[in-house]
C-alpha cells in the first residue's frame, strides 16, 4: 500500500529541484535578487526562468508519456522513443538546422514540430486496425528511418559547423533556451498531457488484455488516437526545444510503480512529477559541473540513467528469485 | 431473452473461419459451443461478444445488431472472458475486480453501486477473502476466479466465456463449471468454449457443435452428442450415458481409424 507521505514529499522535492533550477548555475541567484534590475535579474528573467520551465514541462511529459505508452503496450520496456515521434522530431530540427533554417524565427521549431506531425500522420495510417503490436511496429519503421535521414544529413552536412551544430543539438540540451522556445512549446506540451492524462482509466483496464479491455466498453481506436496525439504534440514539442533527452520515461515510471504498485492509472500524475524532479536536478548538476562548456543534459541522464536501470533490474529480478 | 448467430459469415483475412452460422442461445441456459481444434468457437463468441463484426449477417441481442450496439449499452449486458486469464500489472485483487464496472461508472470513484457488485462478485466467486492481495501473487486457480469475478461485477445478463478451464486442475474446473451453472440457474444466459467433452455434457443443457466453420449440430446435449457426430466431428469412437447417479457422462472409447 501507497504510504501516505510519498505524494506531498514527491510534490515538495520537485518544487526544490524547481527552485534549486533557478538558483544554479556558474552564476548563483537567490531569491532576494531575481527581480533586481541588473545583471542578475536579467539572467534570472531571460535565461534561469524559461530553463526551469522548461525542465519541468519536459520532465513531467517524458515521465507521463513513458507512463502511459507503458500501460498501453503492457510493456516496461516502453519509452517515448517507440514512437518514432521524437525521431521524426530531432530529423525536422536537423533539416532546418542543414538548411539553415534555423537562423529565421521559428525556422527550427517549426521543422521539428512538422517532423512530428508527419510522423503522428503515418502513425495513424500504420496503426490503423491494428493493436498494439501494429502501433509498436509502425513507431519502430519511423523511428529507424528517421534515425538513418538524420544521419544521412550529418553525413553530406557540407561544413564542420554545421555538423557539430546538429551533433550538439541532437544531444540535447536546455541551456540558453529562452523566454520565446518556452512561450511555443509550453501550449502544445500542455495539450499533450491533457490528452495523456484522460487515458487513466482504458489503461488499468488493458491490464486484463485487449479483448478484455474492450468487452468492457473501452475503444481502442479512440485511445490509439488520444495517445498518438497526446505523446506526438508533446513529446514534438519537447525535442523541438531540448533536442532528445532519454531515460527519464523509461526508468520514472519503475520507480514510481515501485513506490505506488503498478496499477497505470495511479502512476500517471506520480510519473510526472517524478519525470520532472529527476529532470530539473540533473538539468542543475549539469550547469554545476567545472570546465568551460556543460554536459549535455541527454548525455548526464544516459550516464546517471543506465546504471541506475541496470540496478533496478538487478533488484527486481533478487525479488523474482 | 436470446443472443442469436443470424448467418453469419466471418474470415480471418483470406481465412474463413465461419460460415453461414445460425445460432441461438438463451437465458438460463448454461450453453457450450464444442468442436474440434479451428472449428470456429472462439470466432463465434467473439461474434457473439460483439468484438468481431461478422463480414455479413449479424450477432443479435433481442433483435438488436450487437456490434451496433453503443459499447457501453453492450458492455454492461455482455460480459465477457477472454480466454488465456491475462493479468499484464501487479494491481489488487480489487481493482482488478473493480474493471468490471468499467461500462457503469461515470464519475471518478466508485458508486456505492459500484461497490456493492464487487462485493457480490467477490462473495459469488469464494474471493473476498484475498481481495487486497495482488493478481500476480495467486495461484492459476485463484486467478481464474478473481477474473470471473471481474466478470460479474458488471452484472451482465450474459456471460461469455472463452476456454474457462484452460489450465485448470480438476478441482478448479468443478469450481468454474459450478459457478457458471449457478449463475445460468440464476436466469443469466452463459455461453463458453469448451474443450473439455467430459465436462460439457456434465455440466452444459445446450450445445452448439461446430465442424469446419459450420453448425453441425445444435440443441439440447443428447440430441447434439450422438456418437454418430461425435464420430463425424472429432473423429471418436465415444458413447453418451446416465451414470448410477443419474448424471450424463461421456465414455470415450478411442479414435476411429481414418
């Protein structure tokens, strides 16, 4: 059984990392001066606040998204990357950033968020009829010929510029995101989850198989609709903004079933606050780090991430044992 | 009340799997759909259940198109039990139970209607015992009687069951076979696939014997289970008879040789 304490202390540690986000970094800002008319004030408005706001939307959506892709594929191994959306996405970003599109306002996010569209697209069109399985391939062709056009991209990019900008940016990353990267990703990523979170219900009730599930009144095709909107319209948005940054939704939701039980419904809203918590303190750590340039984000959740996987598997399967 | 089967035709792909099926089942009648392996029994109730369309004809309840139906009307009259007793998360037995009431439930929580059902159902299948424990932890047993009682939580006048007793021991067996009894004896319409001849006569009064995507036979279970289509369908040497107690058994004599 849930112990009580867990939700207000996983409310209370995400409003930390929340604050924690906008206070580090090389320059320290505490509260008393983010609203100074200097220097620091203006780090705090144009660079720390969208940084944290993005860190959060981010993080709530790939723990959401891994959550409920999850619970409707009945498989843990599930994460926002079966899709193909953020493929598609990061293949839309490099093509604006190939073609230097970039350069004009909206160039880049208008790119990765058409990649996402097409993808949502042929998505609908794979899956059509099909269950989860037809879904799941569908996400895995996209996702692959996605993968193989980026770097096909890479690979004629005429100039080293060019190419180290896409590299960098497919790593993904928050730094210098602005006020404007969050006012455009914000909407859409808020549609999403609204989306995401209607679809509590139809998941618990896959746990008793397809048939079952839709004996009992749940339509499939609607629910394959809501979650390729949902995932597609947010998670396009977040690698229009942050590049690909992986992980979180596919070890947020273990650890949240560890601590709530499995039931999907219930590990919905933990697994976003979860996805958001993890994602703004290693977005912190990341700008604490010595040296002239930053980690990439994507880089220290793979580095912080796998290890902690491995562990947690390694555990599960002592229980099974 | 009558879930009927009106020539209905059905095929996986370029598969046919049902052909020109005119069924009938009726309320307070436990029915067994019998045939060989790819007969067409699971097609047929998944017609029945509304989860398949049929490529012409329809499956009707009381006169209406059940895959026409609205699915939450559908789901709270058709209860069904699909077969292989999948259970993919560790939840509890209640919430598992709880999924029955899926096609009534229109607010966040649970109805204190809601929670009276799964009570009964928790109650009607010897389960209220473990209900806070989690699926994963029971026994194959334990788990077929949970998800019947996630079943009857929806309190649908029709039970559809596919394969009930797939790995069951007997004991078990008995126990599903009783309980579908009781609940056809209660004036509720069951129909389940089974494999098991010894048991479908024992247990079942109406039987619909596929062969090859066809009714062979259907009606009452001497009618229907004659060795000359037992011999026909499944190909055995196998003789219907009351036991000293007054109880219909089957004795199963061996294979009729090609």
């Amino acid at each position: 059984m849930t112990a009580r304490w867990i939700t207000p202390a996983l409310i209370l540690l995400t409003a930390g990392a929340f604050m924690l986000s906008l206070m580090a970094g090389k320059v320290w800002i505490w509260p008393t001066a983010w609203l100074a008319d200097d220097a620091n004030g203006w780090i705090f408005l144009e660079l720390r606040l969208p940084r944290a706001l993005l860190g959060l939307a981010i993080g709530a959506i790939l723990g959401l998204s891994g959550a409920v892709l999850q619970g409707y594929l009945r498989n843990p191994l599930a994460d926002p990357t079966v899709l193909g959306v953020s493929s598609s996405a990061a293949l839309g970003g490099v093509t604006a950033i190939f073609l230097g599109l970039n350069t004009i306002p909206l160039g880049l996010f208008g790119s990765a968020m058409l990649g996402a569209g097409i993808s949502i697209l042929l998505l609908l069109t794979l899956a059509r009829g099909g269950g989860p399985l037809g879904f799941i391939l569908g996400g895995m062709v996209l996702s692959t010929l996605a993968a193989s056009f980026t770097a096909f991209l890479i690979s004629i990019s005429p100039n080293p510029f060019a190419t180290s900008e896409i590299v960098n940016w497919l790593m993904g990353a928050l730094t210098d995101r602005l006020m404007e990267d969050a006012v455009k990703a914000l909407p859409l990523m808020a549609i999403g989850a609204a989306l995401l979170l209607t679809t509590g219900k139809a998941l618990d009730a896959l746990t008793i198989g397809e048939d079952g599930a839709r004996s009992i009144g749940v339509d499939m095709a609607r629910l394959r609709w809501i979650i390729i909107f949902g995932v597609g319209l947010s998670i396009g948005a977040s690698v229009a903004v942050s590049g690909v940054v992986g992980f979180v939704g596919l070890i947020i939701p273990h650890v949240i079933r560890g601590l709530y039980g499995e039931q999907p419904s219930v590990i919905l809203l933990p697994s976003a606050l979860g996805g958001a918590l993890l994602t703004l303190t290693a977005d912190s750590l990341v700008r604490l780090t010595p040296g002239p340039s930053e980690i990439r984000l994507g880089i220290a959740m793979a580095v912080l991430g796998a290890p902690f996987f491995l562990f947690l598997l390694s555990k599960k399967r002592k229980q099974a044992a | 009340m009558t879930l009927q089967c009106d020539n209905v035709d059905f095929a996986h792909g370029e598969r046919p799997a049902l052909h020109s099926v005119n069924a009938c089942f009726e309320q307070g009648q436990f029915s067994v759909i019998l045939g060989p392996n790819g007969a067409g029994k699971s097609t047929l109730l998944a017609c029945l259940a509304g989860l398949l369309k049929p490529d012409s004809g329809s499956a009707r309840l009381d006169g209406r198109d059940v895959s026409s139906l609205p699915v939450a009307d559908r789901a709270k009259m058709i209860g069904l039990l699909p077969q292989g007793a999948e259970t993919h998360w560790a939840i509890s037995v209640q919430a598992l139970v709880a999924l029955g009431r899926y096609p009534h439930r229109t607010g966040l929580g649970l109805s204190k209607q809601d929670r009276s059902a799964i009570t009964d159902a928790l109650n009607a299948t010897g389960t209220s015992s473990y209900a806070m424990r989690t699926v994963t932890e029971l026994s194959g047993g334990e788990r077929a009687r949970v998800l019947m009682a996630r079943v009857l939580a929806g309190e649908p006048q029709w039970i559809l069951a596919d394969e009930p007793l797939a790995n069951l021991d007997p004991g078990y067996q008995i126990d599903m076979l009783t309980l579908l009894r009781k609940q056809a004896d209660s004036g509720k319409g069951v129909v389940a696939v089974l494999h098991d001849l010894h048991h479908a006569v024992r247990y079942a009064n109406h039987v619909v014997l596929l062969h090859r995507g066809t009714i062979f036979a259907q009606g009452d279970m001497s009618s229907v289970i004659t060795s000359a289509n037992l011999a026909a369908v499944y190909g055995i040497d196998a003789q219907l008879f009351t036991d000293e107690k007054g109880l219909k058994q089957l004795l199963i004599h061996g294979k009729i040789a090609p």
